[in-house]
C-alpha cells in the first residue's frame, strides 16, 4: 500500500500518503460494516484500477490465507 501511494506531505519527521481508492475498497470489503457495501459501489463507480486489488489481494491471500478473506457475512 504505501509503495503505490505518493507522498503528499514531507516534514521533518513525518510524510503524509494519501491512501488509493483500490486500498480503501480493500479495506472495506475486509471489515464490512453497513454502510460499506454502499460506499465500495460508489469507489467502483469513480473507476478502479482492478488489476491493483487483484494483485493485492492475492498478496494478501497468500500472506495470510483463503479463510481471512473467503467468508460469509450473516446478519444477527
């Protein structure tokens, strides 16, 4: 993630990265709360470069395993 991010803001100590849109639908299709669904349409529909959270994804996978990430969601 850092790597495909820019530095926006570099400081003595401290640089600042804006994260990708491709991270933040990551992120949420990770964690998965109500609205999250919603808002990784709305990152889909600014466009997405899918080639990235493919690629992520299976860095991720391979990391860490197909039962972090293959799982159903289901409502209390």
């Amino acid at each position: 993630m850092q790597e495909r991010s820019e530095p926006f803001l570099n400081l003595e100590r401290l640089t600042v990265r804006p994260v990708r849109t491709e991270d933040i639908f990551l992120f949420k299709a990770i964690v998965g709360r109500d609205d999250d669904i919603e808002d990784m349409n709305m990152l889909v529909q600014a466009g997405l470069d899918y080639d990235v959270v493919r690629d992520e994804l299976e860095a991720q996978i391979e990391r860490l395993g197909d039962d972090q990430f293959a799982r159903s969601r289901t409502k209390p």
